[in-house]
C-alpha cells in the first residue's frame, strides 16, 4: 500500500501583467494559507521524504513558506524541485509517477490545477473534489511498485481545504449576519435562519478538527439558537417549541467533552511552555498523548454523527420549524411586556439562587447558578436595546463563572487519567498541577461570591 500526497500550491498573484505565468508568486492570502496549513500538513505525513515540488515560483514559494513554519523538523533534505510538475495536464503526472524510481511509500507532489484535479479524478474513477489553492488530497494506493500504478486504483483518504484547517480563513466566507430590524416576528426567524446557515457552514471544520475555534463556534451558535427559542417558549407558552429543540440539545451535550478536550489541551501547552519539568513529565508519562488519543477518539466519533443522514433531517426539520407558523404564532405573544415580566422573574431566580451560595457549596450549585445567569442573559437578548446595561452585567458573570467551569472540568480529566494508569497517583509535577488548578478553581467560587449579580427588581443592573 502507498500513500500519494497532492498538494495545490497557495493562492497567487496576478497583480503584475509582466510577469509570465511560471513566475507570479504568492499574494498575502496565499501566504495565510501556507501558514495555516503547515502544522496540518505535518500531522498527515504529507511533508515526509520525498517532496517533489514544481519549480514555477508561486509552487516553489508554498514549499519555502511551509518551511519556514517548521524551522525545527529538518524537512528541507526531503525536497526535491521537478520541472514536469509544472504543467496542467494530468496525464504528464500520471506517466511521470509510473516512471519515478525508488520504492518510497509515500509520495507528496505540490503542483498545479487543472493537473492534480484531474489525476485525482483518473486515480479514483471520479470520486475526488476539486482541489482549491493551497488544499491536500491524500489518496491511498494498493501498489508495492509505483510502475504498477493504474486508473480507479486509489481511496481517497482525506480533504483538507485552508478555509476547513483555520477558522480565520473560514470566515472570509462565512454566512454574513442578516439586517434583523426591531421587530421580533421579523429578527427572530432571520437569526435563527442565519445560525442555522452558519451551523452548516462551520460542520466541515468541526469534522477536520484541526481548529478548535471552528467546534468553539459551532457550539455557540447551537447555544444561541436554543436559548432564544427557549426564550420564546417560555414567554408565549408554545410547548411544541420545546420539543423541536431536542436533537439541537443532544448535539450540545455530544460536543461537550471535545470542548473540554481541546480547553485542557490548550492549557497545558500553555502551562508546560515554561516549564520544561512538566513538559518531559507530560512525555514520559504518556498525559499529553492520553489526551490527544481520548480527544481524536471524541472527534472521530462526533464526525460519524455529523455525516449521518439523521443529523442532516434533523437539521431540515429545524428548519422548517423556524420558518413555519408555529413560531410566528408565538412570537405574536412575545410583547415587550411579557419579556420584561419575564426577564424580571428570572432575574429573581438568578439573585435567590447565588445568595443559596457560601463557601461550602458543592459546585454543582455554582453550575446551577452559571445556567440559569446564561438563560436569563439570552432572554435580555431579545430587547438588546432596552437590557444594555443588564448584558454588560451578564457577560461580566459569566466570565467569572465561565474560569470556575474550565477548572472544574480539568479537575475531571486529570482524575480520568490517574484511574487510567495501573499505579493511580499522578506523577509529582503532575500533582503539583493538579493543586494549582484546584487553586485556581477556589480562587474563581471566592471570585464569584464577591460579585454578587446587580440585578434589580425590574431585571436591570442595581447601581
């Protein structure tokens, strides 16, 4: 079996009429995408020896750029620069691959389109996308000899465009939020509508899971799109509201332990960065590659989810919801007045449930508190306007509320790791780490209980 890595070269430049076309080098937007791509490109064995690399100049330019990304992995011995893959014709890479010498398992080829589109095609009878600039295509071949290459022979095995390997190259393209008006019957429908058109568009990077923002993202607009329905249903009285919501409820709760995954990964990079003792004990311990497995296993499995054909008519369903009457007959009952009624009961449920709070509570009860905060926070959000200074507020204890949550959780996956290893002690700087974050975790419940909410009785904050 070989792998055949083919990579189109970053977007380039076609600002200087002079130039012939072998010569145009890469604009800015090509050189965001080598960047995002490199760590990528990396982890799929895509930059492994050999590297055959046009050497038109904006081909020559991604291969120097991904370089320059990767100073300290030594790859530069593994490039090498072939005229022929300088064409548009896939039949010269065909023949120039059935002709390459050597037995190596895996070959990476950075080219050009229409070329590497139709090679790909040729090799899986079709089955290829097309490739955008600066993507990968990794095909996998049942060959021992590259000479026995033929037609239809590969799998593909990956696709992997900039825009799905970075969430700042994404949202170049991203759904553009909608003119909502004041109007409810109107902002209402058109927001839910734009989450929704988000919530496709984000889908392709939460399955790459190379960007943790893209699950980030995807996460929110899942949050938003229940709450305010929430929100809705709990004003207007429309319990058929409630029920539509369920598979957008399950899907949250499904990315919850990959969020917390990618939150605690990130955090010990952060913390192992200066302090080279936790980074050797993270290796030799095997913490750091029991995370990356538990979080890829979650990814994996969540990807499964996304591409069934459940989730996509769950998706359909929504959408019919938010467009039809059910919703448009409960947001005539959604009056200003009933979302300052509203608004002013929840607000009580919030202040009754934080002075419930001392010292010794458990931190379930601080959970509780934090959820019943974020829902009245998206109740305010349907009157902006009016709440203002109320979501300025909010969004202050939520912040407090939001490092006690990622301490906590840490906490847990730490312990998952010492019940995972046969001795379950942890080894000691990994103790010490657990101390610190419990720390910190008490130093976020004593954070909180000194700001209490300013919420008066009419919902808005008490100066």
């Amino acid at each position: 079996m070989k792998s055949l890595f083919l990579i189109r070269h970053a977007k380039s430049s076609w600002t200087d009429d002079s130039l012939h076309d072998i010569d145009r080098p890469l604009n800015k937007r090509g050189k965001r995408q080598v960047a995002a791509m490199a760590g990528p490109l990396l982890e799929l064995g895509a930059l492994g020896d050999p590297v055959y690399v046009s050497h038109a100049c904006r081909a020559r330019q991604t291969i120097e750029g991904l370089l320059e990304q990767l100073p300290e992995h030594n790859l530069v011995a593994g490039i090498r620069f072939e005229p022929t893959l300088y064409t548009f014709r896939a039949k010269h890479l065909f023949k120039w691959l059935r002709n390459l010498k050597g037995d190596a398992p895996s070959v990476t080829l950075i080219g050009h389109n229409p070329a590497l589109t139709d090679l790909a095609a040729m090799l899986t009878d079709g089955e290829a996308p097309d490739m955008v600039t600066g993507a990968v295509l990794h095909l996998q071949l049942p060959l021992d000899q590259w000479r026995q290459l033929g037609k239809g022979d590969g799998t593909l095995v990956r696709y992997l465009p900039p825009a799905q390997a970075s969430y700042q190259l994404y949202r170049r393209k991203a759904p553009e939020a909608p003119e909502t008006g004041n109007s409810l019957r109107k902002q209402v429908p058109v927001s839910l509508r734009h989450q929704l058109d988000t919530l496709r568009a984000l889908q392709p990077g939460v399955i790459q899971g190379i960007d943790p923002e893209f699950l980030h993202q995807f996460r929110i607009n899942l949050r938003r799109s229940r709450a305010v329905t929430e929100a809705v249903e709990t004003i207007s009285g429309e319990s058929a509201l409630r029920k539509s919501l369920k598979p957008l409820k399950r899907m949250a709760r499904r990315t919850s332990q990959l969020r917390d995954l990618d939150v605690f990964l990130h955090y010990l990079e952060q913390q192992a960065s200066g302090n080279p003792r936790l980074q050797r004990s993270l290796q030799a311990s095997g913490a750091r590659d029991f995370y990356r497995h538990w979080r890829e296993r979650e990814r994996q499995s969540l990807s499964g989810e996304l591409e069934r054909k459940k989730w996509r008519r769950e998706l359909a369903q929504w959408e019919q919801t938010i467009t039809g009457k059910l919703l448009y007959r409960a947001l005539g009952e959604t009056t200003p007045d009933a979302i300052h009624d509203t608004v002013r009961a929840r607000g009580q449920l919030c202040l009754e449930g934080f002075h419930a709070l001392s010292a010794e509570a458990p931190d379930e009860d601080f959970h509780e508190v934090r959820k019943a905060l974020k829902r009245l926070r998206y109740l305010a959000e349907l009157d902006k306007g009016y709440y203002r200074p109320l979501l300025r507020e909010l969004k202050e204890q939520q912040a407090l509320y939001g490092e006690f949550q990622d301490r906590h959780q840490q906490l847990r996956l730490l312990a998952e790791l010492a019940d995972s290893r046969m001795d379950p002690r942890l080894p000691p700087v990994m103790t010490e780490l657990a101390d610190q974050i419990d720390r910190e975790r008490l130093a976020a419940r004593d954070a909180i209980l000194s700001h209490p909410p300013r919420i008066d009785s009419q919902g808005q904050p008490d100066d």
